[in-house]
C-alpha cells in the first residue's frame, strides 16, 4: 500500500479532488423561503410526490456515503485515489445536511417528519431500492482483501453498481422530479440546492468509472463476458426498481410527467451508462424530458442575485507533473 504522493502513479485522481474543492458549497447558501408558499400551491398529487421524494432523499446519499466507508476505500488504495473518497465523503455528509434542512422546511409536523425518516422501513417502493443497494454493499462486506480474480470482479461489479446504477440511475431519476418541478417554475430553493448536489453526483460517478477505465487497462481479463451480463442484470433490475419508485410517485400521471415517460427517461439513463462501460445498448430509447437535456448547459445568471451552480472557488498552489511516474 502506497502513503506518499511521490512518486504519484495516478494524476488524474490528484486533479479529481483538486476539482472537487473547488466546487465547494455549503448548505446555508440554499433559500428555501420561496418553496413554503410554492408547497401550498400544489395539488394533492404533487405534494405526495414531493414528499416521497425528499423521503428518499433522506437516507440515500447516507446509503452511498456507508459503500464508501465500508467499501471502497479499503479497497482502493492509491493515495491519490483516497484523497478523492476522502472529499467525496465530505459531499455526501453535505448532502445529507441538505436534505435534512429541507425535510425541516417541507414536513413541519414532526410526527409526518419521522415518517419520511423512516421510509426504508415502510414505503416499499423505497425499501425495494435501499435493500437492492444493501445487497451489493454486502456482497463484498465480508472481503478484507482482494485475493484473487473472484475477488476482483465482485469488487468491480460493487463500484459499477453504485456508479451506474445507484448515483448514475437512482439519482438522475430523482434529479429529473426535481427539474420537472422548476421547468413549472416551482421549488426554486429545491432546484438550487440539487444543481450541486447534481453536480457533486456527476462527478462522484465519473470518478468510479475512471477507477473501472485503470482497472481495465491494469487487468483486462477481468472484463469478459460473464461480467457484462451481470452489469446488463444489474441495470435491468435497477430500471425496474426506479419505474416502481416511479408509479409510487406519479400515480396514474401528473401534468408532464407520468410512469411511461419515466420508464423511457431510465431506460435512456441506463443506455448512456452502459455506453460509458463500453457495452452495447439495452433498450435503445431517447429521452423523453428536454428539461434534463438542458442540464448540460451552465446557468448563466446574476452573481450577485445568487450563485451559479458552475461557481468555483479558488485552490491556491501548484502541483508539478513533471516526475517520473
């Protein structure tokens, strides 16, 4: 196990964490003054799915951030690579503050604010996730070290679950509700706070599968067929599990937004992680949301009205990359 960045064997993950504290944000920077009377304007069927959704929002970056400890970072053991978990753990325990902060704002009675606390106990569309999650975190819970090829591609299969299917599905699902939501021109403070917890997951993800891209190349043969069948079941079961998620949230459809639309969105989603693994489609579907589409695009707005979700703060130093690696 390397302790030293010198000789740094892997820059790329060293410039990872350096682009992360540059988009540090805090949680006192989201105003969620204007989403109060914004809730009030709902309809019966909105607010149910605003409320499932913070409820998920509740317990899954917690979920992530426990994979993380548990998982990847005993088994990741380039320094470079572990300076990134150690920041990516920090951008899940502000997520966590995040939406702790909005389930105060959201759900003032407490008694329905334990209720959304505890969702993975007793909404089972929820539960389905968390358990679906649980299993992969699990599956290698028992390894201390990767011994062999076995162990090797359980732990692989662990970090392409929860880049694709857990950050890269889950979440981009719910992000979607999220931006449905202020294309109507609703839940301001809700939209600004998930631009950057958007752009933190992004980058969380692109992480985890540049690690899959060194693996890879460090060992090939890890990568044969009997893997790519169980990414595709993988995702095939993750698809399933956000379009229940889906049906619990829409019902039987809300204004722009329905369980068929969804179902396109994910499968679309799921294409575009399979393509970022080198595999062939799955379902081949195009995206149904143009509101996601735009979120390629940065904000441009007033700096001093607030704060772009593209604003980055400044890192003071300089790292030579002239060594011999």
């Amino acid at each position: 196990m390397d302790l030293t960045l010198r000789p740094m064997r892997y820059p790329e993950f060293y410039e990872r964490f350096r682009a992360a504290i540059r988009n540090t944000w805090t949680v006192e920077e989201v105003d969620l003054a204007a989403d109060v009377p914004d809730l009030a304007r709902l309809t019966d069927g909105e607010r149910h799915l605003v409320r499932r959704l913070v409820a998920f929002f509740a317990t899954g970056d917690s979920i992530v951030a426990n994979n993380l400890v548990l998982n990847l970072y005993q088994h990741v053991n380039a320094p470079e690579a572990r300076l990134y978990l150690s920041r990516q753990l920090f951008e899940e325990a502000v997520h966590v503050q995040f939406y702790l902060t909005l389930l105060d704002a959201y759900l003032p009675d407490p008694d329905e604010r334990a209720r959304a606390f505890a969702a993975v106990e007793h909404i089972p569309s929820i539960r389905d996730k968390a358990e679906f999650c649980f299993r992969w975190i699990d599956s290698i819970g028992e390894l201390r070290r990767l011994n062999g090829r076995a162990d090797r591609r359980s732990f692989l299969l662990n970090l392409i679950c929860f880049a694709a299917c857990v950050e890269g599905l889950f979440f981009y699902g719910a992000f979607a509700y999220v931006y449905w939501l202020r294309s109507r021109g609703l839940l301001p403070g809700l939209a600004t706070g998930t631009n950057w917890v958007f752009r933190d997951e992004s980058m969380h993800m692109e992480f985890a599968f540049a690690v899959v891209d060194t693996v890879r190349r460090e060992e090939p043969d890890l990568f044969d067929a009997d893997l790519a069948g169980q990414v595709r079941d993988m995702l095939r079961e993750a698809v399933e599990a956000e379009l229940a998620f889906a049906h619990d949230l829409c019902g039987d459809g809300l204004p722009g937004m329905n369980t068929a639309d969804m179902r396109r969105y994910l499968e679309y989603v799921a294409d575009q992680r399979l393509a970022r693994l080198g595999l062939p489609a799955e379902y081949g579907s195009a995206n149904p949301f143009p509101f996601m589409e735009l979120q390629d695009v940065q904000e441009l707005t007033n700096f001093f009205e607030r704060r772009v979700s593209a604003y980055q703060v400044a890192v003071e130093g300089r790292v030579a990359l002239d060594e011999a690696f």
